[in-house]
C-alpha cells in the first residue's frame, strides 16, 4: 500500500550553514542553535500525533542528528536512507552558497548539463532522491524523510513535476534550516499541503 502523507524535513543548522559554504563534511554536526531547531521540530512531530509515523534519515550526520531529535520524541527509531543525502559538489566544494545565483553560468558540467562541475548534475541528484523515496512510500505509515537542502529542492521539483530547472533558478522549493513540507496524494498526484514552514520554529530560533 502506498502511503498518502509524506513529511520532508531539512535538518537543523550547522557551523557550515551559517558560513554559507558549499560541500559541508558528512560528519558535520549541528551547532547548539541547531540542537534547539532540531528539539522544536521534533516537539511539533509529537503534537501532530500522526498514525505509525516511520523516521527516515540521510545518513550524514546532521540529518541524524535532526531525525534523532524527532524519532524520540515519536518513540520509535531512525532509519538510515540511503539516497538522500546531499549533491556531491564537485570542484564546487568550499565556495560560497551565493555562487549559486551569481555564478550561475559556471554551473555546468562539460557538456553543459546543468549541475556541480566534478559532481552531481542537478537531473541526478533529483532522480536518485525520487527513488530513494519509492521504497519509503511503499511502507506503511506515515513518513517523515530528513534530508538536505540542496537535493530536498531539487527532489520536490520532481515530485511535484515542476520544470526543474527553472524551480532551482527561481529558489522555489528552497529549505531553510528545520523547515517541514508536507504532501498529500491525490488521485496519484502530490500535492503540497504546506510547503518549507518553518511555524514550529520560535522567532529565536529561525
């Protein structure tokens, strides 16, 4: 039976996030703001009382830790995803997130695919999220997915089947940090029933 609820989570901040540095380790760790966001998004999990809620997670560390915070206060356990962790960036590793927008041009592979130059295309990446999603989707329950901001953008824009391209230019499914979307199935289409809310944040927090 395919599930008909889906939860996507961006993970808490880390050091890098606030550095707006491209290409953070897999083990970097949340920074204590962090630590608070990741608390806050697991309190609100629990006030959702959602039937057999199944926590999956990237297996970088900062998502664990995210997806840690929210299955403890579900009482049950994470389990690792393999799929969705973030776009492998390349000879981009290091450079600012502004880049992103500024040089945009440059953000090609050599056969002008759009993407990080010695990394993932932006195709790519959407893709193997989307399939890493399937086996989840397949489950019963209700799942809530911790993932990255890069690929949770780029993967949303698939799933919703919008131009994926333009969706990355335009910042359309941007995440920030903690940030929840929630999805419906209808009539064998997603529809987004929020979309990267941060509400459950206090101000302090965002």
């Amino acid at each position: 039976m395919t599930a008909s609820r889906l939860f996507l989570v961006r993970h808490a901040q880390t050091a890098s996030n606030v550095s707006q540095t491209l290409g953070a380790a897999p083990d970097d760790p949340l920074d204590p703001l962090g630590e608070r966001q990741a608390r806050a998004v697991a309190a609100h999990f629990a006030a959702l009382r959602l039937p057999d809620p199944r926590v999956y997670a990237s297996t970088y560390r900062r998502a664990q830790q995210t997806a840690q915070a929210i299955a403890e206060a579900l009482g049950v356990s994470v389990t690792p995803l393999d799929g969705v962790q973030e776009f492998q960036t390349g000879t981009w590793a290091g450079r600012p997130y502004r880049h992103l927008q500024t040089h945009l041009h440059e953000w090609q592979h050599a056969d002008g695919t759009p993407g990080f130059p010695g990394g993932e295309s932006l195709r790519g990446a959407a893709q193997r999220f989307q399939a890493a999603l399937a086996s989840v989707l397949e489950a019963p329950g209700t799942p809530i997915v911790v993932s990255h901001g890069g690929v949770l953008a780029a993967g949303l824009a698939l799933l919703l089947k919008a131009d994926l391209l333009e969706a990355w230019r335009a910042g359309r499914f941007t995440h920030s940090n903690a940030a929840v979307t929630e999805l419906r199935l209808h009539q064998g289409v997603w529809r987004p029933q929020r979309l990267a809310d941060q509400a459950h944040l206090p101000d302090e927090l965002h």
